[in-house]
C-alpha cells in the first residue's frame, strides 16, 4: 500500500513540473505583433491656432474733475449706464488762498470803478441836459458806466468760480458737477464721498472720478507667437469662447496686428486684436478671459490619413501599406507626399489611394487585464 503512495506521490510531482515547465514556454514566447489598421479618407483639414487673450471695450474714458477739491455726493454706481452729459459726482471746491485773495481784490477795485463811474454819469447827464456838452462826450461817459458794470460783474463771477466752482452768470455748466463725456456703463467708481480729488494739469493726471465705456463696442485683445504670425491676414473670422460664461462662443474679425514684437517667457510675441461680433442679451464684462481659434489654413476634399500612420524620415515621408491574407500580413513601405495637417490627421497628396489599408502604430495590450 506504502509503495502505491510514493508511485501516486511521485506521478503528481511530475505532473506539476511538466504543467510548470509548458507555462513558462508558452510565456517566453514571442507574442504576435498586432498593428492598428486606418483607410485613407476624403475629408476637410483646418489648421487652427488657439490664442489667449482677454475681452475689452475699445474705448474706455477716464472722467476727471474740472476742479479740485471735495466729492460730496455720488449720483451713480458701477453698472450703471449713464447719457454723455449726466451727471456722475459733486465736488465741494476748497479754494486757493491766493487766487481767492486775487478774485476778492478784482470785484473791490471793480467796485470803486463802478462807483466813480456812476458820479462821472450822473455828471455828465445833468450837463446834457443843459446842453452845455455835446452828445458824442456824453456817448463816452454811458460807454465808461457800461464797461464798469460789466467788470464788476465779471470780478463777480471770476470770484464764484474760484470760491464756489460756479458762477451766476453760468450756473447750468458748474464746473463742481462732474459729467460723463461719453455714454456707456460705468466700469468702476475708485473714489467715495469725501475724498480729496484734484484737476488735471501739466504736472498731474487728475484724479479719475469713473471709468466708462460702451459695451457694446468690445475688442479681443491677444498675442500671438512669431511663427503663425505671417499667416494672419486682416479681416480673417476668429471664434471666440469665453469659458465663464459656460463656454459662451461667438465670433470675431482680425482688425489689428502689432508691427513690433514684445518679449513673453523668452519668445517674440505680436499683440493683436478682433472686432468681437456681441450676441444682443449677453451679459459680457470688461476684462473676461477668452481664447480665440483662428483658422490658419484649410484643405478641402482631400485624402486624409491619421499623422500616427506616417513615418517621417528627413524629408520624406512613408506609409506601411497592407498585403498579404488576414492569416498572413506583410507590409510594404511606400513614399508619400503629405500637405496640410491639422494635428491629428494629415493630407495625403500622392502615394496612395482610399483602396488601400494603412498599417498604424502597434497594439499594445494591458497585461494586466489579460491576467
């Protein structure tokens, strides 16, 4: 019985061995290469360049004081669309000392001028009517009370104007109220109520009181690398998305293309900009982040292969075409003159036909899913 043991024993060792050994040469032997196979197909090719920029309106206003001094009320808010002419903020004129003191002297001594004036009149009149001067010297002394008069008046205004930013003479047109020049919605308010701010002159920008443009005039403004630039030409239709606004997309006109490069992360970039097409409702805001697809060139009807399928070598450019029988394939190479790619697939102008079959890159299995 012992002895049927040990021949059982024995007979199930060798078996594990034998199963063993045919597992490990079954494993070590080269596995058949498989190849994607592509047909060459009539399509339409588009070589696009993506380019990232930002959305802007093309005129945007800086409104500045015509005075300096104090904002003591602010009739808008950003958002708002205002009429060239209306009125955005007040400001409180605090005035010059000295021009204050100037303004001040001018109405006094127009005063004394007037006063003096008056008499030399009344003079003259009452000599008039006695005929005892003639009429072209009375002429002279009304001549002399009118300019008094009007001196004064002037001195007034001057005064108002350095003291209060108004004048009586012109009260509509105050220089105290600050007005949009342009209509539009306002970008941004930087002031508030009780801010100092000052006029613009030679040796100042002035404080800017808002910023309005119209929205409705936008622009895209980018750049591009100095290699695609040459194949930019005015006019050309742009798409432009702008990922915020889920992926809202319209479209656009190249109008502008830089004559000067500028230098971004080490390459020559030429700024351009595209007259956006805006879509009436949508609610688009200054400075959003937008790519612009460009169509750089296009083939149309042409037979196509995908670019994975090509073998470049210098120059040249080769295709595996495929013979044989399903159960036997070979692959002879074949020279073929390619055209427009647009990344993915590339144009084939000659070397082979929409009969024949491609081989493509080779098939790679997952090890672990066989397993």
């Amino acid at each position: 019985m012992k002895r049927y043991s040990k021949i059982i024993i024995a007979g199930v060792i060798a078996l594990i061995f034998i199963g063993t050994f045919i597992f490990l040469y079954m494993k070590s032997q080269p596995k058949p290469v498989a190849y994607n196979e592509f047909t060459p197909k009539v399509a339409n090719l588009d070589k696009t360049t993506i380019i990232t920029g930002k959305i802007e309106p093309r005129n945007e206003v800086n409104i500045k004081p015509q005075v300096s001094g104090i904002i003591t009320n602010l009739y808008k808010q950003a958002g708002d669309y205002v009429q060239a002419g209306e009125v955005i903020a007040k400001v409180k004129v605090i005035p010059d000392m000295s021009q204050l003191s100037s303004a001040q002297s001018r109405v006094r001594l127009a005063e004394l001028n007037l006063k003096q004036a008056m008499i030399d009149f009344n003079r003259e009149q009452n000599l008039y009517k006695q005929k005892l001067v003639s009429a072209d010297e009375f002429d002279k002394i009304k001549q002399t009370l009118h300019q008094a008069r009007e001196e004064k008046l002037a001195g007034e205004d001057a005064l108002g104007v350095v003291r209060d930013g108004i004048s009586r003479s012109n009260a509509k047109a105050s220089s105290t109220l600050v007005r949009s020049t342009i209509s539009g919605v306002i970008l941004d308010i930087p002031i508030k109520v009780g801010n100092s701010v000052i006029l613009s002159n030679t040796f100042n920008d002035g404080t800017t009181i808002a910023s309005v443009a119209n929205m409705n005039d936008l622009i895209f403004r980018g750049n591009i690398d100095e290699t695609e630039v040459g194949q930019l030409v005015m006019g050309m239709p742009m798409k432009i998305t702008i990922g915020a606004l889920q992926d809202l997309k319209f479209e656009a006109d190249l109008e502008y293309i830089s004559p000067k490069a500028v230098v971004s992360n080490g390459a020559n970039q030429f700024e351009l900009k595209a007259a956006v097409r805006t879509l009436k409702g949508s609610k688009i805001r200054s400075g959003y982040s937008a790519n612009a697809q460009i169509v750089l060139a296009s083939a149309h009807n042409v037979l196509s292969l995908p670019e994975s399928a090509i073998e470049f070598s210098g120059d040249s450019t080769f295709v595996y075409v495929v013979k044989g029988t399903k159960e036997k394939k070979t692959y002879q190479r074949r020279q073929v003159i390619t055209g427009l790619s647009d990344g993915v697939n590339i144009e084939i102008k000659s070397g082979i036909s929409v009969k024949d079959k491609i081989r493509g890159p080779q098939i790679v299995k997952d090890d672990k899913k066989d397993a």
